[in-house]
C-alpha cells in the first residue's frame, strides 16, 4: 500500500492493472552531483528511479 506523507493510505499495490497504469515522472531534476543542491535533491531524485525500477520490473510504463 503507498501512503501519502501522513502515512494515508492511497493505492493498493497488490490490486492494480499493469496494463492500464503508467508511472508519470514530471519535471524530474538533472545529476545535482557537485552542485549546493546535491545534499537536497539526490535523495528525490534516488527515489524516483527506485519507484521507476520497480513500476519497469511490473511491466508498467514509465514516462518522464
């Protein structure tokens, strides 16, 4: 089950059609390696291809 940041429960993971879900990446930031913004945005940004990994290995489409 994925929650919001209040732990609200908003999708169950275990009851979703593949073929009818996509995971939409939208304004996804660029490599902040070596910049001030590093410390602030590397973890969003590995936790967006750890969520993108996983929508791939169920076969749902991901599009940035």
């Amino acid at each position: 089950m994925l929650g919001d940041e209040n732990n609200n429960e908003l999708f169950d993971l275990a009851n979703f059609d593949a073929k009818k879900t996509a995971l939409l990446v939208i304004d996804e930031l660029g490599d902040p390696t070596g910049t001030p913004l590093e410390q602030t945005l590397l973890p969003a940004i590995e936790n967006t291809a750890r969520i993108a990994a996983a929508a791939r290995r169920a076969v749902v489409p991901v599009i940035f």
